[in-house]
C-alpha cells in the first residue's frame, strides 16, 4: 500500500488538509487522535505511563492531559521518555490499520511530529503543511482558549518549520492568502499520476 505522510507543526492546518483528502475517498489515520485513544485503552501501556509519571497521569483510567501536558511541554527529557513509551505502540496500530485498506489507491497518516518519531522513513511521501508562525499562534489561541505563551511553549518542543521544509518531498502552503483546496487536489492527482 502506498503511504503518504502529513505533517506540520501546531495550527499549520494538517488536519484541514486531511480533511479534503478524505472527501476524495482516501483513509486518514490521525496519529494524535489516535495516541490519546491508545494511552487510554491500552492497559500495558498505562501501567507503563503511571511509572515514569505517576498514578496522578490517570483521573478514573482517563488520562489527565493538562496534567501530562504541564509535566512533559516543560521537561524536554521526560517528553522523550514519553514518547518512547507511546510511539511504538501507535506505530503497531498504524501497521495494522493499513494492512486493512485494500481497494484504495493510497492511505495517509496524519502526524506532527512525522519526522522526529522517525515514521517519515517507512512512508513513501511525505507532505509538510506550512503556515507562518504568527498564523499558527492567532489558530492555536483561537481554537484551543489558550495563551501566546501557551502556544510558544508547546512549538518549542516541535521541529523547526524550516527544517521540515527540507525533509518534506512536497510542501502546501496554508496561509490563508493562496486557496488551499486546489493544492490538495493537485497532490491528489500527482499521487494518482505517479502510481499509473
């Protein structure tokens, strides 16, 4: 099956553009929907998250993401340790979800941080979402209550955009000034193109 990545940082609009992709028929795993599904249910996993954050990163077996959010946006080495835990086990979840798309022409996983988790090696695409970085802070305040510095922090913790913009095959530019659907189209038909 052929795999395409897409990634951008906080507020860059990756979502949006899986979105669009979805209306035209292709299957969408959203890895950061998927992890926060995964941490909750996976009983092996939680057990493994209680020991390096404590019994308190669970309220009644959900887990407390505010809580998980302070400790790790603000503890670089204990974000890893994280995402340790939880990147394998999503990674398994991924292969299984696209062992069971058959009749499709390809399947995308929806990831923001595609490049740092090393995913972006076993995929055959991958595909930036970029927005200017004032953009994303306004998007992310707008969408989620939360402060500039709230934002700002959690961005630290992400790739540099620039950076991306060298790793990524291809880049869609969402800054509200060029229209954002017909790239998305023209990525669609490009894949399409490329697989005939």
């Amino acid at each position: 099956m052929y795999q395409v990545g897409i990634t951008g940082g906080i507020g860059s609009g990756k979502t949006l553009v899986c979105s669009v992709l979805e209306v035209l028929g292709i299957p969408v795993y959203h890895a950061d929907m998927e992890a926060r599904r995964i941490m909750n249910k996976d009983p092996v996993l939680k057990v493994s998250i209680e020991g390096l954050l404590g019994k308190e990163a669970y309220r009644d077996g959900i887990l407390n993401r505010t809580l998980v959010g302070n400790m790790v946006f603000g503890n670089r080495d204990l974000l890893e340790q994280l995402n340790k835990l939880v990147h394998p086990v999503v990674r398994e979840d991924y292969c299984n979800w696209v062992s069971g798309w058959v009749d499709v022409p390809y399947v995308v996983e929806e990831a923001a941080i595609l490049f740092e988790s090393g995913a972006n090696r076993m995929i055959d695409k991958t595909v930036l979402v970029y927005a200017p970085y004032e953009l994303r802070i306004k998007r992310v305040m707008n969408r989620d209550a939360v402060t500039a510095e709230d934002v700002k922090r959690r961005m630290m913790h992400q790739m540099d955009e620039e950076q991306k913009r060298i790793l990524a095959d291809e880049i869609i530019i969402n800054d509200e000034r060029q229209m954002l659907v017909p790239q998305v189209v023209a990525l669609h038909e490009g894949i399409l193109k490329s697989k005939a």
